[in-house]
C-alpha cells in the first residue's frame, strides 16, 4: 500500500491539474462518470490490494465487533465472490479514523495489515463532489431536520427515548463507543436549520482542513477535496443531500494506471 501512496498523490493531481479525465473545475475533486463512484465496496482502513485481501479475510467479523461506530459488515449473498467479508457502505455509516485503528488490530490474518496503522497509509478511496447544484450551502439553504434525524435512525447504540426524541443525553456510565457516536450526534445537532458546512467541519481526518474545506463559488460556498482526504466516507454518511460520493481505491488506482498507458 505504501507504493500505492505516490500513485494516489499523482492521481489527486492529474484530477486537479490538466486531469487525464478533463475533471479540472477550478480547485477540488470533481465526479469523473468514468469512475464507478456509487461502488458501495469500501474497504476497512488498513486493507491491503483487493486480490490479497479476498484471499485473506476470513470472514471472521472480529474488526466490526471492536469498531465503535459499528462502521464495518459483512457483505451479504450479493457480494459475490467477497459474500461474508468485511466492507463499509459510507451513507450507511463511515469510517472515524479512530486513533489507534482497532480493526486492523484486530485482524488475525494481515487482511487488514498492522503496518497500516498510521493515518498515511489509510487509503481506503478519494471523496468527490458528484452532484455539485444539490450542496445546501451553495444555496445558502439550511440543514433540515430531516437530515440530522436521519443519522440519528441509524445509529444504533442510541435509547429508545432519544429515537424518539431525536436528541442525545450524555450519562456518565454510558461506554467508551456510546460516548463517540454520540458525540457524533451533538456535533451534527448544532447544524439543525443552520447554514451547512458538515463536510468540512465534521471530517474525522486529524489535520481536516488537509483533506477538505469550503470555498467560494457563485456567491455561496461548495466543499473542496484536498490531498489528504483518505475516503473514509464520513462526509459522505453527513451530508444532508447526497453531493459528496466516494471513489474507492480499487477504482482510482485503475484509472491511475489507465492514464498511464
Ligand atoms: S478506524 Fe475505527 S471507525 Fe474506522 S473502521 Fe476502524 S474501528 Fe471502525
Ligand atoms: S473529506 Fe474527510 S470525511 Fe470526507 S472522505 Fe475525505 S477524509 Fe473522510
Ligand atoms: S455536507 Fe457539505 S456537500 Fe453536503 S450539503 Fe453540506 S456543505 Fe454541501
């Protein structure tokens, strides 16, 4: 994967630059149709290459049962020949980047490898900006409640009263992954019927204004995929209207290598 890093850069920058896809639209990352962005096969961080790690996973579910945003499952009968192993569907539920990568420690095989756990070799894909006019904060149109309940729906460590109520109360006996994807939720809250920047501010990146920001664009603000964005599919869970896709790393180093030719 580590070799892979110098390719993801130089793909970042043909997308940005002149671009072998004709995709420079001023600064950021935009939608390439040639890229099958809507492939909900996300990798857990520290995967190693596709054809390694269907020979590895074991399909044993010991990374999703250590992730605390219960990120990771196990793909169904439609997964074809990876049916039972590890993946992450980001409008589901995206990747936390937690610090000290349980799932790849948890990893008995290497499918997930060891070495990988530092925020630099986590390339599970790129985000894109796929649908640019739907960004609420290009128009300046606020959050819908509708949006936040909508993360709230699927989180499931939350009591029934706070379904119900579609708001989090913090206990101090609440667990370690109790606490994180609540906190979660108290972060997107203060965005209910206010001006939208979840993306940006909400990426669980270390350094986020790295992997993404907010730009001007015709008199409202669009976000800007940088660099250091490693496709953990947060923004992508967050964000009220679906503008913000992931290109997994499958697919992009394909395109990387068809450029190459
Ligand atoms: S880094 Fe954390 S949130 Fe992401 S898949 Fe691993 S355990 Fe889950
Ligand atoms: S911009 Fe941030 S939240 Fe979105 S995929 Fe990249 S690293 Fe993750
Ligand atoms: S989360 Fe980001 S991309 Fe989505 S509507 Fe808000 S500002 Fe736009």
């Amino acid at each position: 994967m580590k070799q892979d890093d110098k390719k993801r850069r130089d793909f970042i920058k043909q997308m940005t630059g002149l671009g072998i896809l004709g995709l420079a639209c001023g600064a950021g990352i935009y939608f390439a149709p040639e890229l099958k962005a809507s492939s909900p096969i996300l990798r857990p961080p520290g995967a190693v290459k596709e054809e390694d790690f269907l020979k590895l996973c074991i399909k044993c579910g010991q990374c999703l049962q250590v992730c605390p945003y219960d990120s990771i499952e196990l793909e169904d009968i439609d997964g074809g020949a990876s049916v039972g192993m590890a993946f992450i569907d980001p409008r589901k539920r995206g990747c936390y980047l937690c610090e000290a990568f349980p799932c790849m420690l948890a990893c008995p095989t290497g499918a997930l490898d060891h070495e990988h756990d530092n925020i630099k070799y986590v390339q599970m894909g790129i985000a894109v900006v796929a649908d640019m006019n739907a960004c609420l904060a290009l128009t300046n149109k606020p959050v819908p409640n509708s949006a936040v309940d909508r993360i709230y729906e699927h989180t499931k460590v939350l009591t029934a009263e706070e379904q119900h109520n579609k708001k989090v109360v913090l206990r101090g006996d609440d667990k370690e992954k109790v606490k994180l994807q609540k906190k979660v939720l108290e972060d997107l809250d203060k965005f209910r019927d206010q001006p939208c920047t979840i993306c940006a501010s909400l990426c669980p990146y270390p350094t986020p204004e790295d992997a993404i920001g907010m730009v001007k664009k015709d008199g409202g603000l669009l976000p800007e995929i940088r660099e250091a964005c490693v496709g953990c599919g947060a923004c992508i869970e967050l964000c009220p209207t679906n503008v913000l896709k992931v290109i997994p790393r499958e697919d992009y180093l394909s395109v990387y290598k068809k450029g190459q030719q």
